[in-house]
C-alpha cells in the first residue's frame, strides 16, 4: 500500500533520542498507511463468521495497527539512506535526521514483538504468525531484497500490504478460508497500478535513490501498458465478492460503477505521454507537492488518487454490509 510525506524546507539537526519530539515517532508509524491497514483488517476482522467480542476485536485491531506501524518504522530505518535522496520522502524523520537509525529500529523491534504476542494472547497464534510473517516480509523481504533490485519489488512486496484482511479475519476465527484470501487478492492486484501510477510522475525521484521501479527499469510505455492490463484483470476480481457471498448488492454497485471509472482512468494513462517527461519539480528545479505534475503526468496523478478512494470505498462497503450481521457480544454487559 502508498504513503506521501511533504518535506519541510528546514530540517532540524539531528537529535539525541532525548530530544526527539513525540511526533516524530508518531511519524515513524506511517500513520496514513497504518489507516487504511486498520480500515482492511477491520473490514476482515467483520466478514468473518461469528460474533466478534467487542474489546477482543479492538484489542486485535489495535495489535495489527502498531504491527504496521512497526514495519514502518523498521522500513524507515533501513531506508534512512535512501528516502534522504528523494524529495517526496526526504522530510521523514529518519532521512532528515530527526530520529536516529539505530533508534528507529529500536522502536521498530519493540513494537514488532509488543503487538505479536498482544495478538498471539488475545486472539490467538495463528493471528499472531501472519502478523509477524508480514512484518518480517516488508521490513525484511521487500525493503532489503527486493526494492533495490528488481522492477518487480512492488508487485512481489505488495503481498505485504494485502495481509491485513486475512490477519483480521485470523483474529476473529482462527483460520484463513478463502473469502479472506479473495480480500488479500483484491489489494494485491490493486497495487501495482496504484504503486505505478506515483512511480509515472516520481520517476526522477526514485532514479536519483538508485531504485528499479518500472518507469526507471522499463520506460514510462511499459508502465503504462502494465498498468492498464493489471487493470483488466482487478476490476472483474473486485466484482468477485458479490457473487460468492461475501459481498451485497451495495458492494456490487460500488465495484461495478468504481470499477469502470478505474478503468477509464487506466484507459487515459495507458493513452498518455505520462512519465515521458521529468516531472515538474525536476523540470523547474524546486520541490513539489506529491499532486503538482505537469499536464502530461496529471493521469497518472488522477489514477493514483482515485485508486485510494476506490480501495476505501470497496472495503467500505464490504464493512457496513457486515455489521448488522456482527453481534458484537459486550462481555459486561447483561
């Protein structure tokens, strides 16, 4: 799943872990990302068969959260290095120099071990496993292996977003059937585009930082292309859920009619001259916010957008069809 931080124009000099301010580890989480982890897994935690005890499931729900955060910070502290090179990233708090390295992976690693054995307790150990199993994939994995050395780094590393429903759904039952994996399905195959399409107008960026994403790999004309045939194959797999049960007819029509404008966006970027040009920042040599593109790029900024508002308004819709269904059993109550 994508994050965007826009940097300050002064950073601060690098502090002492006694100095740095709360904020800055608040921004280590990777609130914006840790949202919508919580939204999916909630949405999973709720899809589930069975009546979820209410502090059980905020208790899980609070354990995924800082075990997202955790890999976040585990990934800021690994790419400190790297994020200092590019503009859109630069301004986190261990590329500027706010938080140290070695106190970011601290945070990380406690974190990391609170949140597993909270969820192991409380839920159970299968829960636990899989959160565990997608920290170490997107800290480990994918931040160490993969992102630097193939374009693929984001179709691969994608998994490691698309597990929250089926760790919520784990917290609830135990298991992992099929309809969670048809879930972890939807937000996999709805990376790449989404990833792909910031990459079409950041490509400068990551070139600078030495990453292989697919525009700097294989030219703004694949990219594109993939775009565009990942596409085809997300929007009928989003359908998918209204006609095996897990989705309503609320679902359907958010996945129909969001589908096809995901897909006439795609169509525009496929079309376009996007990431044929530096983007706008490089081309007037100041910085920029993460939606200030150039006209050719603005598809690609318009697909990336509304990929966020179409995931959310999926799972959205998979959540308040489920909650009637959730008797949400209050232990104290008579």
């Amino acid at each position: 799943m994508t994050d965007a931080e826009t940097p300050p124009s002064d950073l601060p000099e690098r502090p002492t872990l006694s100095t740095a301010q709360p904020e800055e580890w608040f921004q280590l989480l990777k609130p914006r990302v840790m949202s919508l982890v919580v939204f999916t897994a909630l949405t999973g935690l709720f899809a589930a068969p069975g009546d979820p005890r209410l502090w059980e499931g905020l208790i899980a729900v609070l354990c995924i959260a800082v075990g997202a955060g955790a890999a976040g910070a585990l990934n800021m502290a690994l790419e400190s290095e790297t994020d200092a090179l590019m503009r859109r990233t630069r301004g986190r708090p261990t590329a500027s120099g706010r938080v140290r390295k070695n106190d970011a992976l601290a945070f990380g690693a406690v974190l990391s071990l609170f949140s597993v054995t909270l969820l192991g307790m409380n839920a159970n150990w299968f829960a636990a496993g899989l959160l565990a199993m997608t920290i170490a994939y997107y800290a480990g994995l994918y931040t160490l292996v993969l992102k630097r050395r193939t374009p693929q780094n984001i179709v691969i590393g994608g998994a490691a977003g698309a597990f929250p429903p089926v760790i919520g759904w784990a917290a609830a039952t135990g298991d992992a059937p099929w309809q969670a994996w048809l879930m972890f399905l939807i937000i996999f195959l709805w990376t790449p585009p989404h990833s792909w399409a910031l990459a079409l107008y950041s490509a400068g960026d990551y070139a600078r930082a030495g990453i292989p994403m697919m525009p700097v790999a294989k030219g703004a004309k694949s990219t594109r292309l993939q775009v565009w045939l990942y596409s085809l194959i997300l929007v009928p797999v989003a359908v998918l859920p209204a006609f095996v049960g897990l989705g309503g007819r609320g679902y359907l029509a958010v996945s129909v009619a969001g589908g096809a404008l995901f897909l006439l966006l795609a169509w525009r970027l496929f079309r376009s001259r996007a990431g044929d040009q530096p983007d706008k920042a490089e081309a007037v040599g100041r910085e920029a916010a993460l939606y200030d593109v150039r006209a050719e790029a603005k598809p690609a900024r318009n697909l990336f957008a509304y990929s966020i508002l179409w995931l959310t308004a999926l799972f959205a819709a998979l959540l308040i069809e489920h909650l009637p269904a959730a008797g949400l059993e209050c232990p104290t109550c008579v």
